[in-house]
C-alpha cells in the first residue's frame, strides 16, 4: 500500500501521516509513501480553472502507484484520486476512514486499542467524504454513521450538534476567494459545536482541520469570538488509543492547543486485558 | 459552458431544494434557484453571478436535486468562464502560481520540513523532488496557458 499525503498533510499536518504509519504497523498492514508524488490537485479550486490539469496531474499521482492501492487521509485527495480512478477504470484509492471501517472492522479496531479515549467529541465528517456521490456508494451521505462508530470504537462519545452535516466553510475555493463567507459559514459551525461542550473537534480531512483550527484563530481576531476547542484528525485519536505517545501526533503544533485534552489522552482509561 | 451541461438545465422545475439545501445561500448572494430562474426565463448566463464564488461545493444540490440537474459540476464549469473574463477572487491568485512553481496549494517551508524531521519522516512531495517538480510544473504551465494565456 502507497500512502499519498497530499500538500495539506505533508507540508503542515506530518502527525497526520506519522500517526497512520503507527495505526496501520499496529494493525500489520504494510504501508510507505508514494515518493514523487505532487498535489492531487485539489477537485474545486483546479476543477474551477481547468479540468484537463486536474485530470492530467491526478492521473501521473496514480500511475506513481503502479497499482498498488492508494490510501489517503484527506477528502480532497481521495475525492480527486478516486474520482479518477473510476473514471479511468486505472488505480485503488481509499481513505483511510472508509477503510478502517469496512476492511479492518470496529471490532478489531476496539480489540486493538490499549487505553480508551473517554472524550466528548464534534464529528465532523466534511463534504467530500461522501458527495459528490456519483462513485461513492459506501455510506449514506444523509445519515452516515462510519466516524461516529470510529469514534465510539476508541471509548469517545460522538456529540449531537446543530449543523453536524453542514460544510465547515473551507472548501471550493471559499477560504482562499471569499474568506469573510468562510469565516461566517465557519462561525455558524462553531457556535453550534461550543453549545455541546465537546473536548475536540474530531475530522478526517486537513484541509477541515486547518479551517477549524486556524479558522478559530482567526475569528478570534477579526470578530472577537473565542472558542478554544482543538481540533484533531481521527487517525491521531485512534494512534494514541493504540499507545502512541500524544506528542508524536503533533497535536501540539496546532493552532488551539488544549492541556486538558492532552492530559485527557495521555492518561486514557486503561482497556483491561 | 458546455452543451451537454446547458442542456441539463432546462429540467430545471424551481422546486427550490437546491436553495433550501445550500449553507453558502444563507449568508451570501448565492442563489442557485434564481440563477437557474434567470437563465431559464431571460437567457442569463449562469457565468454572469460573481456570486458563484462563494460556493464551498458541498454538493448537496446536486445530490438532492430531484431533476438530476449536475448544479455543482455546472457552477465549476461557469466559473472558468468568470475566471478567464475576470480573474480569481482573493488569495485564489496565488494559488495557482504556488501549484505552477511549488506544485502543491500549500508549499512546505523550511519549517514545515523541521516538522518531519523531528517526527522522523521523510520529505517526498513532488516540491522537494527536482525531477518530480519540473515534471508536475510543466503540465501545469501548459494547461494554465491554454485557460489564461
């Protein structure tokens, strides 16, 4: 297995993928990185400029692969690389959340932790996790219940929120070409979450990653408005439920840091043999 | 635009789930039930509305939609229209010249790469790759002289 890191996860989320290294070598499944490969590109921003270049780039990423199959960790990546693939009929790509899920199973996900995580968590699933649903056929994209297990599968609590489905502001090129829509699509998000009193915002996407978590730094700035809630990728979750050291997630390099949620995932609740 | 994609848009029965499923439409100008409204009833070109900006490409529209109209695919089509008569909003400019330069959105820095390190990880995006960077550069050039010129 290849695992493509994209440009959000290799250039400012690295315990992202060292965090995936850790879970997938606890699980047996042998992964290392797709050398060479570029941006994937990302589907709306490219798609909005030219098609032809999101296919051509996308395409050299999936031949690097040379058919063995691509995991990403990002829902813009495995959007474009997916998306390609099966129009092609050339290349496997999953992400990682929907292969947790399906080819290793909540069972031996929770068979395989070694301290439960007891948290109060906002998933956040992220638009293209699912949509556009033409090929993605894995999950209902009205009800999808595959993080909220993940999460439930690590001893965390999955909180209902207003908005839980909405976008979090940072796709289709907003962020970039519209930040004052963002940052409001943003705060409607974040108001919701902070009435549920949640210990982190858990997401499987960086680019949602860096939206809440940056997002918040920023709105703290332009609008005056505090949260502090972090923001964590759920691989880096499920790699400390499986024992590795909080640090080495790189939880701390984020925007919103939070000692009570690191001492919350160093100390754990231990899983009795 | 393109014809297989206009044609899809005389389906179009203003039932408004379209609007009524959209979060950008609640704090932004974004209406995709009247632009739809206005190129059906006057011939408006859905490239006229800068509004299409503020579009996150959720898609719930398009997955919602009960007449199968591709809204989203359509608003990324009309974009490039806008896009070559009138330039990319905010930051977006810059976007384009880091993945033409840089090959990647998100260039790592110098301290980007420190952060592998001390994880103890390898750097090996097409950025840090010379052969890899001209190779992903040059299809990027060429595609964006053909759109910009």
């Amino acid at each position: 297995m290849k695992f493509f890191p994209g440009c959000m996860i290799h250039n400012r989320y690295p315990g992202i993928e060292k965090s995936l290294y850790y879970v997938f070598e606890n699980l047996g499944i042998s992964i290392s990185p797709l050398n060479g490969s570029s941006c994937c590109p990302a589907p709306s921003i490219t798609k909005s400029v030219s098609h032809d270049l999101w296919l051509e780039v996308g395409k050299r990423n999936i031949e690097l692969a040379d058919n063995d199959t691509i995991m990403t960790a990002c829902n813009g990546c495995f959007t474009t690389l997916f998306e390609i693939a099966e129009k092609t009929g050339r290349g496997d790509v999953r992400h990682v959340a929907e292969f947790l899920y399906f080819d290793v199973g909540i069972d031996r996900i929770r068979r395989s932790i070694t301290k439960r995580l007891p948290l109060r968590l906002a998933v956040h699933y992220g638009c293209h996790f699912f949509r556009p649903g033409e090929y993605k056929k894995f999950t209902s994209q009205e009800r999808p219940n595959i993080l909220d297990e993940l999460v439930e599968a690590i001893g965390s609590q999955s909180v209902d929120y207003r908005y839980k489905m909405m976008c979090c502001g940072g796709g289709g090129g907003v962020r970039a070409g519209a930040t004052e829509v963002s940052q409001d699509l943003l705060e409607i998000k974040l108001d919701a979450i902070s009435d549920e009193d949640a210990d982190a915002i858990v997401v499987i996407c960086p680019l949602c990653l860096n939206q809440f978590d940056n997002g918040q730094k920023e709105l703290e700035n332009s609008r005056n408005k505090s949260y502090g809630v972090p923001v964590v990728h759920y691989i880096q979750l499920l790699a400390v439920a499986m024992g590795m050291e909080p640090e080495l997630t790189g939880i701390q390099w984020h925007s919103i840091s939070s000692t009570d949620l690191i001492e919350k995932l160093v100390k754990g609740e231990m899983v009795e043999e | 635009m393109d014809a297989e994609l206009s044609k899809t848009l005389t389906r179009c029965m203003q039932c408004g789930t379209c609007i009524g499923s959209c979060f950008s439409g609640r704090v932004t100008a974004l209406n995709t039930r009247k632009i739809l409204m206005e190129y059906m009833a006057k011939g408006t070109p859905i490239e006229d509305h800068d509004a299409l900006w503020f579009c996150v490409t959720c898609y719930a529209c398009q997955e919602r939609c009960p007449r199968g109209i591709p809204i989203t695919d359509i608003i990324l089509e009309a974009r490039k229209d806008l896009a070559r008569r009138k330039g990319l909003p905010g930051r977006l400019k810059n976007a384009f010249s880091y993945l033409e330069k840089h090959t990647a959105y998100v260039p790592g820095k110098e301290k980007n790469v420190e952060m592998r390190r001390e994880l103890d990880l390898p750097v090996y995006h097409s950025q840090f790759d010379e052969k890899a960077r001209k190779e992903v550069s040059e299809i990027v050039s060429r595609h964006l002289k053909e759109v910009i010129g």
